[in-house]
C-alpha cells in the first residue's frame, strides 16, 4: 500500500474529517496539559486512556457489591460467578481465537508462569527456551526464573535472538536459523509479538510453523500486540499466548490480563498445570471440601486458578465495548496503518541528521508504535517534547516511544507532535 502526504496542516485536518473512526476520540478522557487542553498522548502503549463508560460500570458493582453482598455473585445482571464470560467473545474476537482457546484472568507476567508451567515440561534432551532480546524486563525475569525453577543454569539454557550487530531488530530469517540451529534441544519459544522497544511486529505464523516442524511449542507475549494489530491465533496454529489489558485495550492500571490455549491443548484435560478451584468443573466447584479432585474444564478456563476480579475485569467490558462499535480490528488497523505512517513520513521530512526510525518501515512488521532515535540532545528532546504537551516515553540512551493509536488520537495530533519534534534546535 502506497500513500501519499502532506505536510500542509490542512492535509491533516482533512485526514481527520475524512476518518470514519474519529467520533470515538470522544468516547475517552483526555488527559489535559498545563494549558487547559488535552495532551498529546502517545503513551497508549503504556497505559491505555480511560473510556468514559468505565466509571459507569464500574460504579455499577460498586453498587452491586454495596446492595446485594455476597448474592451479587449471581443475581445481577453480569453476575460475579460468570464476570469473565461476559469478556470471552470480545477476547476471542481480538486475538482471532475460538471462544474455548481465552479466558481472562491474572496479569500478564503471571500468566506466562502458569503457561510455562503447562508448557515448558523440559527432558535431558530437549531442555531449552528461545526467546527475544532485549526482552521487556519481566519476560527475561520469569523465563530466567522458570529454568532455574527446573534446575537448569540460564546460561545454557537460553537461546537469544537478537539483532545483528549495527541493527535494531531481529530478522526473521535468524529467528529461523536459531530454530534450526537448537531444532532438537529446544522445548519452548517465546517471543514478544511486537517489540517493547522497537515496535517491531514479528512473522508469527512462519515462526509458529518453523518451530513447530521440530516439535518446538510456540508461545507469544501479546503485550504490545492485543488491540493494536489483528491476530489470528487458532489459524496461525500458535500454542499459547499471554497479554495485558492496560495498554492498547485500555482497560486501567493493573486490570485482568488474558491468556490462549490452542484448542488441541485447551481440551486435553490431562495436561499438567497449576490449578486453582475456578479452574475446575463448575458443575462440582462449590461442593468445596466434598471434592478433593481437580477437573479442570476443558478450555482454556481449565488455568484459571482463581475467582475473578471484578474491579480489574468491570473496566475492560467498558473498552471492548468501544472496540465493538469500532467494528473490530480491521478497521482500527487501517487507521492505524495511515496514523503511523503519516507520523513516520513527517518525521522523515525532518531529516535523518536529527531523527530516525528503528522500527521498521514496512506497515505489516510493526504496529502503531514508532521508536525514534534523537541523535542530537535526545533527553533534552524528549523534556521539550513533554513541556510541549505531549506524553510519550524515553529509553536510554536516545530512543522515544511514540504510540498514535486508533482509537482516541487524531492525524492533526501527529501533525503537531511533528511540528514541536522539528523545532528542536
Ligand atoms: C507491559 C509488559 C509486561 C508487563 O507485565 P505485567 O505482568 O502486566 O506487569 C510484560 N511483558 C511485556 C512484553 C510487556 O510489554
């Protein structure tokens, strides 16, 4: 797809107009700058704005909580017992899973535990784990800690793809070669779907089939992926997947994360894992100390350990109902596409003495983020980019992270964040 700008402000200003997805800005609480007027905020893939309907719902078990007590469980109209079904279609729907491969639950780091603990079932032969770097700080912690839990020494048991050197992000093509490389010693690969950092999107189905050819388990970290590109997790045959709601989903601080399980594993009752009573049968759950044995259902709600957490899941109802009337992620993604690629065709109009790029340019290997690389003063760019009104973040040592989304920013917005970035003397 080829698209041609302009850097004339009324191009954007047309963009705007021209955006069929443009009336949802409203439906967000813009935070507001120094000035009165909402920042430029590009820190959804940090924490996601908070949908205005949030309040509301949340409000509502408030209100449940207060009235009803303990009945809440199951006489209101979500009631408590059941909170996560009413997430599940809407989950499958952005991952492109079956309604039986998600649940909601957990947060993010936590649920790669309980995968790997299903998962990563490492023989004297086959012991090993793949995984990206950098990787996002928790990942690298939990898989570190995951082979230490096993007895294993993470210095040989860990096969890092990582970019060549002079380059920013992995190449698929040495993803595949470390495949091939490790084929017969390696148990699990994990691998961020899009890049913390970089903003790289990776080939998940190629990977997911490479590996599996060798008869390597796939798992990705969906992090930076859930809500911001579209996913087809059951077709592309991925084994397990792990994500946080709080950033592009905007479901609020810490809010319940999901997870994915391959329907060939999600049904296999037999599989070990980490279990907890809501993971069990609910035809036998509340006959409590009558049961001593654990039957897990057969779905992926068979690791869900706990009740659910009706704050942190309430808020996530209230964004994926915005998502719904978005019409689902095609749509969001094709202004995404535009959204990103205006911002990356300003930038470059800068100059690349000043700026560039470490994500990459192809549309389809990266999603709303770019990562730019400020050669000159870069954290005296980013405190005058903040000073400016905008909210993105800085990595050290030079890269800011700047995330247009969909849903609540607008191409006059990245027309402007152009306009400060290019005043930087
Ligand atoms: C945001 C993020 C996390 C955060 O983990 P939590 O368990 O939600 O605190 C972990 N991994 C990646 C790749 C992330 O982007």
């Amino acid at each position: 797809m080829t698209m041609t700008f302009s850097a004339d402000e009324d191009f954007a200003l047309q963009l705007d107009r021209d955006d069929p997805l443009h009336h949802l800005r409203d439906k967000f609480h813009l935070p507001l700058g120094g000035d009165g007027k909402p920042v430029i905020y590009f820190a959804g893939n940090s924490l996601g704005l908070m949908p205005k309907s949030a309040r509301q719902i949340v409000d509502g078990e408030l209100d449940n909580w207060a009235k009803l007590g303990v009945d809440a469980h199951h006489a209101t109209g979500t009631p408590w017992y059941w909170y996560h079904e009413a997430l599940r279609e809407p989950t499958a729907r952005f991952v492109g899973a079956l309604s039986l491969e998600v649940i909601c639950m957990n947060s993010l780091t936590v649920n790669l535990h309980l995968m790997m603990a299903t998962f990563y079932r490492p023989t004297k032969s086959r012991s090993k784990v793949l995984m990206e770097e950098p990787a996002f700080p928790s990942d690298t912690y939990a898989i570190k800690t995951q082979l230490i839990h096993h007895g294993l020494d993470p210095k040989d048991a860990l096969v890092l793809a990582h970019p060549r050197k002079g380059e920013f992000t992995v190449r698929t093509e040495d993803i595949l070669d470390l495949i091939d490389e490790h084929a017969d010693h390696l148990a699990v690969m994990i691998m961020g779907a899009v890049n913390f950092f970089t903003g790289q999107l990776v080939d998940i189905e190629k990977i997911t089939a490479a590996a599996q050819k060798h008869g390597i388990v796939v798992g990705f970290d969906l992090a930076h992926a859930a809500g911001n590109v579209p996913l087809s997790l059951h077709e592309w045959n991925v084994d397990f997947a792990v994500w946080c709601s709080y950033k592009y989903l905007n479901a609020g601080p810490g809010a319940v994360a999901g997870a994915f399980v391959h329907e060939r594993h999600a049904t296999n009752t037999k599989l070990p894992r980490l279990a907890g009573w809501f993971g069990n049968d609910p035809n036998t759950r509340f006959r409590l100390h009558l049961e001593p044995e654990f039957v897990p259902v057969p779905s992926a709600d068979g690791w869900q350990i706990s009740n659910p957490p009706i704050f942190s899941m309430a808020p996530l109802r209230a964004s994926l109902s915005i998502f719904h009337e978005a019409d689902g992620m095609e749509p969001l993604r094709a202004k995404s596409v535009k959204l990103t690629g205006y911002l990356e065709f300003l930038i470059e109009q800068i100059g690349s003495k000043k700026f560039s790029l470490i994500t990459p340019a192809d549309p389809s290997a990266r999603g709303a983020q770019l990562s730019i690389q400020a050669h000159e003063h870069p954290t005296q760019v980013h405190e005058q980019l903040i000073a400016a009104g905008v909210k993105c973040d800085f990595r050290e040592p030079n890269v800011i992270r700047v995330a247009p989304t969909p849903l609540y920013n607008t191409f006059h917005e990245v027309w402007r964040f152009a306009q400060i970035l290019a005043q930087h003397q």
